[in-house]
C-alpha cells in the first residue's frame, strides 16, 4: 500500500465516494476493489479511522431502510413470502419454524448446568 493513500478517502469527497458506493449497495469487499485497496486495507481503516466507518455507515443505512420498507410494503400487499420472512425475523419467538418448548429450555439449562461442572466452572442456579 502507497504510503498516505488512506488521506484522499479522509476528505469530503473520499468520505462522500465512499458513503455513496455503500447507499448503492455494494460490500465492501467491492468498495475496497473500487478505492484500490484490499477488503484487509479497509477493515482496517474502519478501525483506525471513524470517518471511513461512519460513512460507510451511513451509507448502508440508507439502502437498508428502503429494503426494510420494500420489503414492508411488499408484505402489507399479501405476498405471502414476505410476510413469513418479516414475522420470523421481526417475532422469532412466536414465528420461527420450531418454536422453542419448555423442554427445549429445560434441556438447555441442563446442558450449561453438565458443562459447567464438566469445566470445574462454579454453577449458580
């Protein structure tokens, strides 16, 4: 990597190149392509520098919000499959296709309880 390449992306109109390729809805693994640099580059950059990671932020936050409302809309219309998608992820206790029993937690409680004595860790009920 050139050495400084990160301070074009710091200014206004990186910031702004950046934020837009995200609201288009590219990864960013494609943003990383476009900016000339590795996906490793720029996580690395969402790290060090906040600017890079709010506006890629931002960015995908708006795309995000016009799916969600597609997705509603689409939903509210009757299609059927949108409406499963919506519930099982909007209400997963009561939507998802097992609901979880009692003995489902029961059994889990009993699972942490044998590992946790199988790892010496101290078990408090």
């Amino acid at each position: 990597m050139a050495k400084g390449k990160y301070e074009y992306w710091l200014t206004e109109e990186g910031l702004t190149l950046l934020e837009g390729w995200a609201r288009d809805g590219l990864t960013d693994e494609q943003i990383a392509h476009n900016a000339g640099i590795t996906a490793a580059t720029l996580y690395e950059w969402k790290k060090k520098y906040p600017e890079i990671s709010e506006a890629l932020k931002k960015g995908k936050e708006v795309v995000d919000f016009e799916v969600e409302n597609a997705l509603l809309q689409t939903a509210l219309s009757g299609n059927v499959a949108a409406q499963i998608f919506w519930l099982k992820n909007r209400k997963p206790d009561k939507w998802r296709d097992k609901p979880e029993t009692q003995d489902d937690k029961e059994n889990g409680n009993l699972k942490k309880l044998i590992e946790g004595l199988r790892y010496g860790n101290d078990i408090q009920r």
